[in-house]
C-alpha cells in the first residue's frame, strides 16, 4: 500500500512540476563577498530549476559582473543618499510592471526598502538577514523588521544562532524566523596523489614553500571578522606555520602593522579579492 501510494505521488509530482516563477533576488551591496557569491549562485540554481530570475542592487560592480557572465539579468535601481522614500512606489511599479511572483532579498537596505515595494505592488517577498549587525545598530530597524512580519513578509536566518539572535533582538518568538542554511557546492573527492599534484601547484602559484602548515582564512578584511585573533594565534604557533587571508577590506594596513608588531615576518599573505579560493584551499593544511 505505501509503496503504491509513494508511486502515485511521484507521477503526480512528474505530472504537476513545482509553478515556475520569475523571482527578483535583491542586495544592497555589489560586492565582492560571501552574501554576493551565494546570490549568483543562487540565482544560477534557480534558473537551473525553470524559473526566470532577476538580480538587483543598487550599483554595478563585482556581483553584476559575475551575475551577467552567469548570463543573469540584472536591475541597477539606485537610491539617494540617506531616506529615498519615492524609490518604494517607483520599484513596486517595476515590479508590477515585470510580472515578478516572489522578491527575495538579503540584509537590511533592501530587506525594508524592498519589503515595503512588495508590499506596495502585493508581491511575496521573503527578507534573508546574513548578520545580526544592521539590527543591533539602531532600534528602528527592529520595528522595520517586526513590521515585515506583521504585513505577513517571511524573515529568514542563515543559521540557528543567527535565528535567535535576532528574535531576541527584535522582539519576536523564534519560530516566527525561519533558517535556510546557505549552499554550498561540494566538489568531489580528489585521489590523494591529485590532491598532493595540486597541493604544489597552488603553492608554487601563491610564492608559498611547499613545506610548513599553512592556515587559509577566506573573508572579506573587515573587523567584525577578527582577523587579529587569528594573526596573535599565529604568533602562539611554531615558525613554520604560515596564514594566508583572502579578501579585502579596511583593516588590510592594520593587520600588517599588528603582524610586524607580533613578529610574524613572512608568515602572513594578504592574498587580496580571489576568485579562484578552491585553488587557495588547495595549497592549505587548515580551513579557518
């Protein structure tokens, strides 16, 4: 009996796909970062799947480029400086105007400004918040997210933690925040004798001696990252354990300052904005 039901229901599912929808997936910044990186894939997963997508933000850049050569189309829709409230009413019409069936955006900016078009244009929208730092800044924007849930908008965390940090913050009961951990595509497993050839490669690539551990960190240089802690373990460890960073960011020339001050010499790469990081992870002994 069950086994005749599961295979009715897969007929039927084969008969009745899942409704394809054109979906706006929206983000302040162009990046280059992790909340970017997962928007275009995103995006190129989901019209893998037979939807139509939109990718918007406020300016080109970094994300833009890699969403056009993923041949995602993409909406500049700038705003002025400070509150732009006539950008509400003239994105709600782009949205009514497009036919758009789900909005989706990530963190704060577009979350409440493109929660409020949505809301405008009666479009589903599902807000994505990556970090619980734009709430904690200023109490307003715990009111702005406890409206999006009262006009029947979905808020949704990218971790557990990040779920109830947020609920405490703004007020809310935690199942009142959804999570939906972001993906990430696993490559398969090499042999070792692969792994070992491109373990070199990386290394000779990255101006790196193949011998010593070394520790890759990959995230964009900015404070709340913490990089310092990372650099005064470093100083904790034998000398030939090196650290190699990828990203970029205002704590660049203070990280070299604390890593001359803990005597690290060579032992800290800087590596910069990369978009080849599975060739970084390659060269590595350590993830952190």
């Amino acid at each position: 009996m069950e086994e005749s039901q599961a295979g009715a229901a897969g007929a039927q599912a084969q008969a009745h796909p899942p409704a394809r929808r054109r979906v706006a997936l929206a983000l302040e910044s162009s990046g280059p970062g992790g909340a970017e990186q997962m928007l275009v894939r995103l995006g190129a997963a989901l019209r893998k799947a037979g939807h139509e997508v939109r990718v918007v933000t406020l300016r080109p850049g970094w994300m833009t480029e890699r969403a056009a050569a993923a041949e995602l189309p993409v909406w500049i829709v700038p705003q002025e400086r400070g509150l732009d409230p006539l950008w509400v009413p003239r994105f709600a019409r782009r949205l009514r105007r497009e036919r758009i069936g789900i909005l989706h955006s990530h963190e704060f900016t577009l979350n409440l400004y493109g929660g409020a078009a949505a809301w405008l244009a009666r479009v589903p929208h599902v807000a994505t918040l990556h970090s619980a730092l734009y709430v904690a800044q200023r109490s307003r924007r715990a009111a702005a997210y406890r409206w999006l849930l009262r006009s029947g908008q979905r808020l949704v965390a990218v971790s557990e933690r990040l779920a109830a940090e947020l609920a405490e913050r703004i007020a809310v009961p935690r199942e009142r925040i959804a999570v939906v951990h972001n993906g990430v595509p696993v490559p398969p497993v090499l042999p070792a004798g692969e792994r070992a050839r491109r373990r070199r490669a990386a290394r000779r690539e990255l101006g790196l001696p193949e011998e010593g551990a070394l520790l890759v960190a990959v995230g964009n240089l900015y404070p709340v990252k913490d990089h310092a802690t990372l650099l005064r373990a470093l100083a904790r460890l034998p000398a030939s354990v090196r650290v190699a960073i990828a990203g970029r960011g205002s704590e660049e020339e203070p990280l070299r300052k604390l890593a001359a001050e803990l005597g690290l010499g060579e032992r800290l790469h800087l590596l910069g904005v990369r978009d080849d990081v599975d060739r970084i992870l390659a060269a590595a002994d350590l993830f952190v």
